[in-house]
DNA sequence: ATCATTCTTGACATGATTGTCAATCTTGAC
DNA sequence: GTCAAGATTGACAATCATGTCAAGAATGAT
C-alpha cells in the first residue's frame, strides 16, 4: 500500500472520544479534534468523512469499554452487592477527570433532536443492551424474581443510571449520587 | 412614557418558552424567537440584551409552572397515590406536543459546560424545590418515616424523574415510562 | 401641535464552523 | 531509482449566528 497514513488511527479515534466525552458531539469542532490529536481537520476529513463518522467509531469504542466494565461489576452472586458495584462503577464513571466528563451516552441521548438516526440508535443499543445485562443479573439471582419483572426492575435501573447523570451535570457531587444510589438499592431490594 | 413597546411581554416570552423547550438554549437561535414572537431580532435585543436574558425570563415561567404542577399532583393523603399522580404528570408534561418537547429542566442541566453559572443555578433550584415538595410529602404521611428518610428518599425520587427525561429522549414512549414509573413506585413503597 | 424618549428596522461587522479542493509531499511496490 | 496511490496541507467558499448601530417611526407628556 502506497501512500500511507501518517497517524495511528486507535489512538485518534481514543482522543477523539476524549473530546467528544468533554465537550458533546454538538459542541466539538473539528478543530478541536484537530487540535487533540494533531491531526490536520483535511485529513480527518479524508480519512472519516465527517464528524459524525468520528463520533461513531468513537461511541463504539467508548460502548465497548462502558458495556465491558458494566458486565464485570455486576459479575457477584449476591444481587445486592452486583448492584452495589455496579453503581459505584457508573458514578465514578461520570464523575472522573476534572472538570468531570458526565456520561457521554446521556449527553447524547440529550441532543436525540438534532442528531441522526444512526447516533440515536447507537444510544438505545447501548441502553437495551445495559437492560439486557441487568436483567440476565437480576434473573440469575437463586430463584427470587420471574424474568417478567426482572426485566421490569432492569429498566427502573438503567433509568435510574440515566437520572444519576443528569444530577451528576446539575452539579451533585460524586458523594451525593452515592448515597441516592445506596437508597435505591436498598429501597429496590427491600433491605 | 413614550416610546411604547409594539408587542406583549408575557405572549413573546410565553412564545420563546416554547422555542427554547423544543430546540434547547443552545440551538434555538435569536433568529428561531424573532420568527416564531413575530418580534426582530434587534428589538428583542434591544428589550432583553441576549438570548441568556429571554431564556432566563422563559424558564422561570416554566419552572413556576411546573413546581406547581407538581405540589397539585402530590396533594394526596395516600403517598403512594400522591407519586402515581406525580409521576403521570412529569411522563405528560415531557411526552405532550409531536413531536414531543421532552423536559426543559433535563436539557438544560445536559447543557452545564457550555452554560452560565445563572443557567446551572436556576437548574438546580428547580431540583432543589422539587425535592423538598416531595420530601414533604413524604413527611406528612401518618408517621412512616423519619424525616431524614424522607429527604434521601425525596432525592432518590427526583433523580429517577431525571432518569425518565432521559429515556424520553432515547425513544421510549409514554407507556413505556409510565410502566417504569409504576415499577419504580411499587418498589419504593413497597407494594 | 410639538418634543423628547423609546422602540423598530435593516444593514453591518465579526467570528465560528463546515466541507471542498488543488497542489504538494510520502512512501511502498516494482 | 521511478512511479503511482494515497495522505497532507493550507486556502477557499459558503453558512450561520451573534451582537451593534444609525436612521427612522411611533407615541405619551406637555
């Protein structure tokens, strides 16, 4: 191959994510991914397209880890202290970096009216899939709930993951969303 | 006085209201109010100063709406009917219009980073007040819990509203909502 | 009826962002 | 070493949004 790029594309797509995770689709610029990653914006433009190209591969990364992380921390017996981890997971998530970086699949849900229909479908996949995962946890536990309402309570939580990023951006600390989530585990699992 | 305004205060930022709640502070333009008041640009300019201004006199119209929205729908001896009725009225009040406006409240706070701190402050006085309307609530119901409860419990309640404001915008539809709300109800009260 | 004040209007300057393109440079393949 | 495919670069055109301003219009007070 002849005339080769002069960039590492992972580490592109990894910054990319960065600022998109900062900044919101909407409100990145091409000139700032330029700016992270030393790309050119005309290369950038060459090798992606456009910058919603860029946000995809970007959000596919991104999904990967989030879904990945997600999977482990709720990978304990004990429902209660899956639920426990997983929380802990997804607030540390949003409240990391400084300043904090919020959840890039909330931002994104957000801007659902000015984005296309393949970034509003990378976020409900990503959304069905956290059900998917919650609900398969909640099922496995010894012979507690039916799958029905194990599906119910499935989505109550990942709205209740949705409602925690929402505080974390109206300025809740990262102390304070975990006590809201240690109520709702105990609430929902009736401690 | 001389010089007397051409139009109605309370119709333009009754109409700007709608404008920002379907479009966002940050995408609905100067130029989107101007269409929709039927008022040019430089006279909103020249009556408000910035976009910021009309959108702060919007929001508060809209929050004073809603909160008491919310203490009417709360206004129930049964505490459980009491947050069915809250709940039916946060899920209409984010899926009415087509297509639907989503919440304000919600949209805003996803807009921190790129907003004023008077923006984040007013955000988080409308949570604020929300809480304590059902904190209260909670409170006044025959001795069930300490008052300390009721508050955690209030802030658990207001982050899941945020969380279903978020599913809206990923799709989910008003049926959709109102089952998770009523999950989450039974769960929280321990039906 | 006149006047001073305030509003209205349309034009203007500015800056940001997107996307395109031709010229130039790089480099793997032969 | 030469070459052609593909990458890079900087400039360019086109939009769009914000905010300002001077000129003109409207009107309550006198």
């Amino acid at each position: 191959m002849v005339g080769v790029r002069q960039f590492d594309e992972d580490e592109v797509i990894a910054t990319a994510l960065d600022v998109f995770w900062r900044k919101g689709l909407h409100d990145a610029t091409m000139q700032d991914l330029a700016a992270a990653t030393g790309v050119q914006r005309g290369s950038l433009y060459n090798a992606y397209g456009d910058k919603e190209a860029i946000f995809l591969r970007a959000f596919d990364q991104y999904a990967g880890q989030f879904l990945e992380a997600a999977g482990h921390a709720l990978a304990h017996a004990d429902t209660t202290i899956a639920l426990r981890n997983f929380f802990d997971m997804i607030i540390v998530n949003m409240t990391d970096g400084s300043p904090a970086r919020g959840c890039l699949t909330t931002r994104t849900a957000l801007d659902a009216a000015i984005s296309s229909t393949e970034v509003r479908q990378r976020v409900r996949d990503v959304l069905g899939r956290l059900e998917q995962l919650i609900g398969r946890t909640l099922s496995a536990a010894p012979g507690r709930r039916r799958a029905a309402d194990a599906d119910r309570l499935a989505r109550v939580i990942v709205t209740f993951t949705r409602g925690l990023a929402v505080m974390e951006r109206a300025g809740y600390s990262r102390k304070q969303l975990k006590g809201s989530a240690a109520t709702f585990v105990d609430a929902v699992m009736g401690t």
